[in-house]
C-alpha cells in the first residue's frame, strides 16, 4: 500500500515501531526488560491496538520476545548469538557488495562516495541510529545495490534491525566511526574500479574487524577475531596491497 494511502492506525503502529525498535537499539529499552505495554503507550503516547500490531512486528524481527504465562521482553542475545549473526552478515554482505560492485552504474557509485563525504562531516551520521535518520546507510546502500531482492529482504528486512544494534554498539568505541569511514572508503574504491572480488574480500575484512571490536566492549580479547585478520587481511584493509585475485572468497549464486 502506498504511504499515501495508509490507514491512520497502520502510520501509527509504523511510527511505534520505529520509536520502540530505535530505542532497543540505542539501550534505552534494555536487552532482557520487560515489556509495559501501558508505560510505551504512555511514553510514545500511542493506542494499545497500534502498539500491539509494533509489538508485533518487533517480535517477527526479533527485538521482542514472547514467552507463555513470561510476557513479552527487549531480546537478549548472548556472545555466541552475535557471533553467529555477524558470521552470517559477513557472507551474504560479501556477496551483496560483488553484486553491486558488478551491477551499480557509475552515478550509483558516485552517490556511495558523497554519503561518506557526509559521514565524514557528521560522523554520527554513521552510526544507523535511527530509522528516521535523514542520512541513508552505507552498508544499506550497497545491499540495495546488488539488485538482488533475496539479499535485500535478509539484510534490509529480516536480519536488519538485530545487526543494527550490534552496528550501534561498536561505534561506540573511541575512534571506530572514523575507522569505518576509512574502510568503507577502501570498500568503494575497489567498487570504482569494479573489482568486484577486491571489494567482497574488503567488505569481509571490515565486517570482521566490528566483530572484534563488539568482542573487546564485552571484556572478551578476540583471539580468533586476531588470528582470522592476518597479515594480508590487514594489509587489505589498510589499503597498501590487494587480495589475490584468484580463488574468490565469494561463491556464486
């Protein structure tokens, strides 16, 4: 349905949804708290049956859930979990960003290099804070770009909000946002040169490295994180050497 033709109480729940799924991702609603429906409907000033249809929908993206004779609680995921989502990010990122560096038109590109000019002036732009943010995502962007609609709704859909608290996380660290902005400008280099392997292996490298870095905010020391970024890894992502470019580190469809 277009926006324009939305019911009130659909703009409504839309609107709780983003309030509340923004408000589990920057920890104001804590990993694990209950869930008050009258304390949110209070808070976001709402209806119930607007809050119910969010509530929901967070629970099909899994911010929420609901347990028999428990209620409903903010989603609590351990270090495997993050673990295991960020593996799965990585290879269906990897192979949304080779798509696009195949398929994205040079204009589509150029757009790519002018939002990380806008991340550079307003690093917190970066950060996918909120789903009413002015300033598009990068790693949005480039999934949008692989014109591929399976990836699109994993990454853009299903998986999006749950990477995005972990995405919130790690930039919180002192000097990630730059960090990142630095990787992604690499990331489109390649993109520019249409090398679509380089860019994969890029992407994969950058993905690794916010995996590290959510393991060092939780007091862990990512030995394995360490050992999977070796010294070509790190040269990659430091710009100074490309990848190989032979036996692809993205399989095909």
């Amino acid at each position: 349905m277009p926006a324009s033709e939305k019911s009130p109480s659909e703009t409504l729940a839309n609107r709780a949804y983003n309030a509340i799924s923004d408000a589990i991702v920057r920890g104001e609603l804590a990993a694990g708290a209950r869930i008050s429906e009258a304390a949110l409907t209070r808070r976001f000033q709402i209806g119930r049956g607007p809050l119910r249809e969010a509530l929901r929908r967070l629970e099909g993206r899994r911010l929420v859930v609901t347990k028999p004779n428990a209620g409903a609680r903010v989603v609590s995921l351990s270090t495997r979990d993050m673990n295991e989502l960020f593996e799965i990010r990585e290879v269906l990122e990897m192979r949304a960003c080779q798509l696009a560096t195949e398929r994205m038109l040079d204009c589509d590109i150029d757009a790519l290099e002018a939002l990380l000019d806008i991340h550079d002036r307003d690093p917190q732009s970066a950060r996918a804070i909120s789903h009413a943010g002015g300033t598009p995502d990068f790693h949005s962007a480039v999934v949008l770009g692989s014109k591929s609609k399976q990836l699109i709704d994993l990454l853009c859909g299903q998986l999006w909000d749950l990477l995005r608290i972990y995405r919130f996380k790690s930039s919180g660290e002192v000097g990630r946002i730059a960090a990142a902005i630095r990787e992604h400008r690499e990331i489109v280099r390649a993109m520019r040169e249409r090398n679509a392997e380089h860019a994969a292996f890029l992407m994969g490298c950058h993905i690794r490295e916010e995996r590290c870095h959510l393991l060092r905010l939780q007091g862990v020391t990512p030995l394995a994180c360490e050992l999977q970024l070796d010294n070509q890894t790190a040269a990659a992502l430091r710009g100074r050497k490309k990848a190989p470019r032979t036996g692809s580190t993205v399989g095909g469809d």
